[in-house]
C-alpha cells in the first residue's frame, strides 16, 4: 500500500512497474491517482526487500513519480 503525499498534484492513470535492486523492471499494472484518491495498492511480484523503487508512469511514457525503499528495512 502507498499513501501520497498531500503535496503530490499527479492526477490521472500511470502504468506502475517494481525496478528491482539487481535492475529488472517488472510491470504491475495500472494506478488511478487523484483528488479523491491518494493511495495505491497492488500485489507485487517480487518480495519487498528486493524492491528499490516503484515507477509510476504517464500515459506520455515519462517517469510522473516514483517511490523508493529504505535497503535496511523496505517496511518502514
């Protein structure tokens, strides 16, 4: 589960994909995002501690937002 920020202003649908720490990207699927909707949950395919970042990406192809994990503890 991720919880945006309040100041994240990124409103529409991104294409989600997991980069891994050892550099694969893997594709999770689609994220709504908007005024009414600032978290985002979805089953990962891979287990959080391998995670480094997840991407979230505009229908334009670049890069809206990211998210990015702690190595010593991707939970916190």
């Amino acid at each position: 589960m991720l919880t945006m920020e309040p100041s994240t202003r990124t409103d529409g649908r991104f294409q989600v994909e997991v980069v891994t720490r050892d550099g694969r990207y893997l594709p999770v699927g689609d994220a709504v995002i908007g005024e009414a909707e600032r978290t985002w949950g979805a089953e990962l395919p891979v287990d959080l501690s391998v995670v480094h970042e997840l991407r979230f990406t505009g229908s334009d192809e670049r890069i809206a937002f990211t998210a990015t994990f702690d190595t010593a503890s991707p939970w916190d």
